[in-house]
C-alpha cells in the first residue's frame, strides 16, 4: 500500500464468540485530502491487515441501510459517515452482535410479521396516498433510530446487547417492545388509503402493545436519513392512541 498520500489512524472493535477486542487500524489516504468514509476502512482493513473482518454492506449509496454501525458510540450509516483519525468504529451497539460488526436484525422484522393489516390487499396502487405516506416510505431499515430510544431499551433489561451480554432476549422469537422503526411501519399501515378501517385500528393497537407509552415524555427519536420520525410517525400514533397510553 502507498505511502505517499498519509495515514489515519481509526480504532476498530469487533465482538466475536463472546470476546471484545479492539485493534488500531493505520488507514492508507488514496489522496492528501481523502476524508474516508468508515466503510472504506473497514474495506481496506479487511483487504490487508484485517482478512477476517465480518461486516455488512450493500448498495453503498445510502439506499440499503445494512452498512450501519457505531462511530464513536453513535449510530452511523457507514457509507456515508466520513471517519477522522483517533475515532472508533464498532458494531450497533442497539442490537446483538453475530460476529465482528455483523448484527441481528431478524429481531425486529419478525415483531410485525403475520400481523397482515390490509386485509390481504396488496398495496401498489398507493394513488390517493398522502405526501407522509411516501415519505414513510424513504426508511432504509438502518436502525439508526434505536439509538437511545427508551422503549426499544426494554428488551435489555440488563444492558444492551452491544456490551456484550449473553443474557438476551432471543430475537428468533421477535422482540417484546418496539422502536422508532416498527412504529414508522404501523404508522405507514395507518394512513396506506389501502388499509381498511379494521387494519388501521389493529395497527394503533400493535403500536400500543409494543410500548407506545414509552413514547410520552421522550424527547424523540433522530432517522439517520432524515425522516420525520417525531412528526410524522410519533406524534400522530400517539394522538390516536389518547387517554389509552394513561391506562393501566
Ligand atoms: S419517541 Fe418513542 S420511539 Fe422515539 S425514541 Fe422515544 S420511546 Fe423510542
Ligand atoms: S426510520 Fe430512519 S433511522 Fe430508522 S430504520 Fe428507517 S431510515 Fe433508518
Ligand atoms: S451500503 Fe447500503 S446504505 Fe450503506
């Protein structure tokens, strides 16, 4: 690898069989004022020093959502979040880890599944849909919005699962309370003009289920693209949903 342009240096954490470890990474510039974004490094960490290194990425153009993972801490779609040297790259630290930076997302698709609320229509003729609707339909399923959401927390009562605790709820089994994300998609149910009546109340109710009281007092959850989340989908779910989200 030429040395010709510099370096940066960029701490790398995996978890793998149940061991943490960290290793610094001396990330190669391929030009004097490249700003690299995290899933870069993690490319040229694995094309040289790191061969083993397991994460995930698709698209690499923001459209996917499966590249997400820490940057210092923080959720980062790592297509498109720029790395400085000295920071630090790790796996979600949202959702349990499969190996390296590699975590499970079946916990949450499987929250909503077999709970069909279009009344088995399909919904591609989305003509009459509201501007929210599409809007909605931007998420690219990155689950950067678990990030410090208080209802998703419970499922970890001891932790979440990024400190590596083996104590976890099983996510074959679908987690128990929800988060920004599976509210966005009852939400998106909820106002589908394909939706029948019955669906739209059966889709308040799952949000209810899943823990829409953690909601009231929340400052709100952040999309990593930019989706009105507070607006869009927190706030209405929780005017339908009313006095309900007071009772026991
Ligand atoms: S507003 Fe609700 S969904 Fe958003 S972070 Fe808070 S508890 Fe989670
Ligand atoms: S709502 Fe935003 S942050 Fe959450 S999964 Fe969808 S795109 Fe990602
Ligand atoms: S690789 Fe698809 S969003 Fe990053």
């Amino acid at each position: 690898m030429s040395e010709k342009h510099g370096s940066l240096k960029v701490e790398i954490v995996t978890h793998r069989e149940g061991e943490t470890a960290s290793q610094t990474f001396d990330y190669h510039l391929r030009a004097k004022d490249e700003r690299p974004m995290a899933l870069d490094v993690l490319l040229q960490a694995q094309a040289t020093s790191m061969p083993e290194l397991a994460f995930r990425y698709g698209c690499r153009a923001r459209n996917c959502g499966v590249c997400t993972i820490d940057v210092n801490g923080r959720p980062r779609i790592a297509c498109r979040a720029r790395v400085r040297a000295g920071d630090t790259i790790s796996p979600m630290a949202t959702l349990p880890v499969l190996s390296d930076l590699v975590v499970r997302r079946d916990g949450i698709a499987r929250q909503l599944r077999g709970r069909l609320m279009s009344g088995g229509q399909g919904n591609a003729l989305n003509v009459e849909a509201p501007d929210t609707y599409h809007d909605l339909t931007a998420c690219i399923e990155c689950y950067a919005c678990l990030d410090k959401c208080p209802m998703h927390a419970r499922n970890f009562a001891d932790g979440l699962p990024g400190e590596m605790n083996n104590d976890l709820p099983d996510p074959a089994q679908g987690y128990r309370w929800g988060n920004p994300f599976s509210l966005l998609k009852l939400q998106r149910i909820r106002i589908d003009p394909l939706t029948t009546e019955v669906g739209r109340g059966t889709a308040l109710d799952h949000a209810i289920e899943l823990g829409l009281d953690a909601c009231v007092g929340c400052p709100g959850c952040k999309c990593g693209i930019g989706i009105n989340l507070k607006g869009d989908v927190i706030k209405p779910l929780m005017d339908a949903a009313g006095e309900r989200l007071l009772s026991p």
